[in-house]
C-alpha cells in the first residue's frame, strides 16, 4: 500500500531505551521482592514490552491480550476484546502493558474487566501518554513519555499496520 505521508521523528532509538530502563528501574524498585503479572495490549505494545521485560529485575509472567478501538487514525470508542488472557489475574500483582494512552477508553475498559477477576493491584504502564486525549479519567502509574496531540507510529505503533519496524517514534504527517 502507498502512503501519501511525512514522517518526522519525536523520540530516537536511544532515548526511547534510555527511557524503558528508567521505568523497568521504578517497576522493580516499587515490587522488590514480589511477582507481578505484566499484561501487554497487542498489537502495539508488544515491541514496548519485550524491551520493558529484559530491563526489569522481579519475577514476572507476561500475559497478552488483543483489544481494538481504533480505525485508520481515529478511535471509534468501541473496544472490541480480539483475544483474551490465558493467565488469571485473580490475587496477582498486574501492570498493564500499553504502547500509548489517549482517550483512556481502552484502559477504562481493561481496568474495569480486571477489576471483576479480583487482583491484588492493578497499575498502568505506558510507553506514551496523551493526557490531553482524555475522554476517560484513568491512571498511569509509569509512563515513559507524555506528548500532545499528535498522531505517531513506530516502535510498535501502527497506522492502518504501517510503520510498527520503524526503531523510533514519529510523528506521522498525513496528506
């Protein structure tokens, strides 16, 4: 498929690295000497993830879970549940795993479906985080950038399946 699109970079490959090892170093600082159960959110998070799990010093299990929102570029608010978790959360430590958090639709839903499996905890970590983007009030513990409105790919983001291999984060110019 031809774009018709610029792509500048926000984030390198460096300090998106420098950045994951900060927050796998908080991750194991806050749950020294306890297990938790990462959840990653595919597709997009799934390159986050495995560089976030090879920095972290805890014990973990990773579970993934496959929801979709999003059409193109723009978020239907519709999360439709593509593949479900294997591991129960029940009385588990969870973090879960998301490549970005915009409207908090998605993370809304997650945490409201994990809350009826009755975890210990459940905590939100992000590679970025749209603050602006809030439609639903929702809580990132750990995040490794916070950036504005605009539309980005790479490092596992997507548009329309495009652009995940990029090794950086870029902002995507649409023509």
């Amino acid at each position: 498929m031809k774009m018709n699109a610029d792509i500048d970079v926000l984030f390198t490959r460096e300090l998106i690295q420098e950045r994951v090892r900060q927050t796998a170093r908080r991750i194991s600082e806050d749950f020294k000497g306890r297990k938790v159960l990462l959840i990653a959110v595919l597709r997009g998070s799934f390159v986050f993830c495995s560089d976030l799990i090879r920095e972290l010093t805890i014990e973990f299990k990773v579970d993934f879970i496959s929801l979709s929102s999003y059409s193109g570029a723009v978020s239907s608010g519709n999360i439709k549940v593509m593949s479900e978790l294997r591991e129960d959360p029940a009385g588990e430590d969870v973090i879960i795993v998301e490549d970005i958090i915009d409207t908090g639709i998605t993370l809304d839903f997650l945490l409201k479906e994990l809350s009826l499996k009755n975890p210990k905890s459940v905590s939100a970590c992000a590679l970025l985080n749209k603050k602006g983007a809030r439609i639903k009030d929702v809580a990132v513990k750990y995040s490794c950038f916070e950036i504005g409105g605009q539309f980005v790919v790479g490092y596992g983001l997507d548009y329309n399946g495009l652009y995940r291999g990029l090794p950086y984060i870029a902002i995507l110019k649409i023509k």
